[in-house]
C-alpha cells in the first residue's frame, strides 16, 4: 500500500508539475512555483557547473536549507529556497566562507532577497578614515562541536586515505578522546575541500604549498597585531581581534586577485 501511495503521489506531482490538476486539490498554483531537486539542480548549473543533488541534499542535513516535503518525501522547493541556495553557494565560491560562518550570516538576516556585497570592495570607513573590509574569515571562538572520523567521512564524502594523508602533512591534526579521533568545524570545512580538489587528483602532498602559505600569512598578522592580541585589557584585546579578522578579509582577496591574474595568463 505504501508502495502504490508513493507511486501515485508521483505520478500527481509530476502532473501537476506539467500544469495538471488531477485531483482537483487546488493547491495546483502554488505547487506550480516549486521545484524538484533535480529541477533545482539543471536552473543553478551554469552559474555553479559542480551543483548536484548530493550537494543540496547535504546543505539540508547541515540545517542551511528546509525545502517542503511532501507526503510521499519529495522535496519542494520554493522560488525563495533557492534563491537562499544561491546565496549560499555564491559565499561558499566567491568568499570562501565555510559553512558555520555562512549558517551565522543567514541566522543574521542574509538571505536570497539581500543583495550579495561584492567581496573586493572595502565596506565603510571607520573613525579614523582606513577602510573597514567585510570580514571572510572569523578568528572567534567556535561552537565548540566535534566531529568524529566517521562523522566526517560520511558528510564530506572524503576518503579515510586521504584523511590520514592530510594528518600526515600537518593540514589537519584532530583531537584524540577516549582513543577516538575527533575534528572540529573548521578541520571538517578543510576536508570537505580537500575531497573536492582530490576529484582533480590533488592529494596530501600537494596540499603542503596551502599549508605553507596559510602558516607565512598567518604569522605576518600575528608579528603586526602581537602586542594588542596580548593585552589584558578586554576592550584593546576586542579590537586587535577586530583588525585581525579586517586584515585577514584584505589579504584573502589579496591572494584571491593574484591567483585569477596568474589564472587568466594560464588561459590565454
């Protein structure tokens, strides 16, 4: 019986889809506005060739998006859905933003009807007349959540191997509890890109030039910002963590800039 309800209810949706009202619901008009997942998949292609359904099926598992569900569990999603999975898949390509910064810009009022800020442009001058960048990265405290190996492999679709890879080479180090090693949101970001470059055959040992140039950059910061980072006073301390997260957002589009220049030499 469940068999033939799921059956029926997907020979109804695709009617309707097509224009139909078989069954005289009136809910036609509003059903006619949504989209199929795999509709969604074929509208966002040209702008995001890499989308697949497995991707949108695991925004939803991280509580980014909520398409309707039907009876039957078929997703539905509204014009305003995927115009939030749009926005959210422009921060992950064009600001680099992983996952728990970009479940905090939603949380906060970002959403598909807001228009996206151009990541190359300062935001508003501050009082004393330097520009004050979006920040990409977020130097905060994190939630605090970790993540064990299997946790990892199963939302990232990475490989063990090439975990242990990425151990190996210092791009990620985990924390051993109980015998058991977990992985905190920022290392689970990390591998979840890092089994998007294996596609194209980047592996471990490759991944120790971004290290590298993660750990040069990092320091040049930290040797500009060290005396107020160090301060006992909450309110310097505040603001040195303030300018840190300004300069990161600088240089990441710094680098970004770079990298397209040298790129468009490579495809001329």
């Amino acid at each position: 019986m469940a068999s033939q309800a799921t059956s029926t209810e997907a020979e109804q949706l695709e009617a309707e889809l097509q224009g139909q009202d078989p069954v005289g619901t009136g809910e036609l008009a509003k059903r006619q506005k949504s989209l199929t997942i795999g509709s969604v998949c074929k509208a966002l292609a040209q702008e995001f060739p890499d989308i697949s359904i497995s991707k949108i099926r695991y925004l939803e598992d991280q509580k980014l998006l909520t398409p309707r569900r039907t009876p039957g569990g078929y997703r539905l999603y509204t014009p305003g859905d995927v115009a939030r999975l749009r926005t959210i898949l422009r921060m992950q390509r064009d600001e680099f933003l992983p996952l728990r910064v970009i479940r905090q810009e939603l949380a906060a009022g970002r959403s598909g009807d807001t228009a996206i800020p151009d990541p190359g442009r300062p935001g508003r001058p501050s009082r004393d007349g330097a520009r004050v960048w979006r920040p990409s990265v977020s130097v905060r405290e994190a939630t605090g959540a970790l993540y064990s190996l299997e946790d990892v492999l199963e939302e990232t679709k990475a490989e063990a191997k090439l975990v242990r890879e990425l151990e190996e080479y210092g791009v990620v180090k985990g924390e051993l509890r109980g015998g058991v090693r977990y992985f905190d949101e920022t290392e689970r970001e990390i591998i979840a890109a890092v089994a998007e470059l294996a596609r194209y055959g980047v592996g471990g040992r490759n991944l120790r030039v971004f290290r590298s140039s993660a750990d040069r950059e990092a320091n040049l910061l930290q040797q500009i910002l060290a005396p107020a980072l160090r301060s006992r006073n909450p309110e310097r301390r505040k603001e040195a963590v303030d300018a840190l997260e300004n300069l990161a957002a600088v240089a990441t589009h710094l680098k970004h800039l770079l990298l397209i220049r040298d790129l468009r030499k490579i495809v001329r």
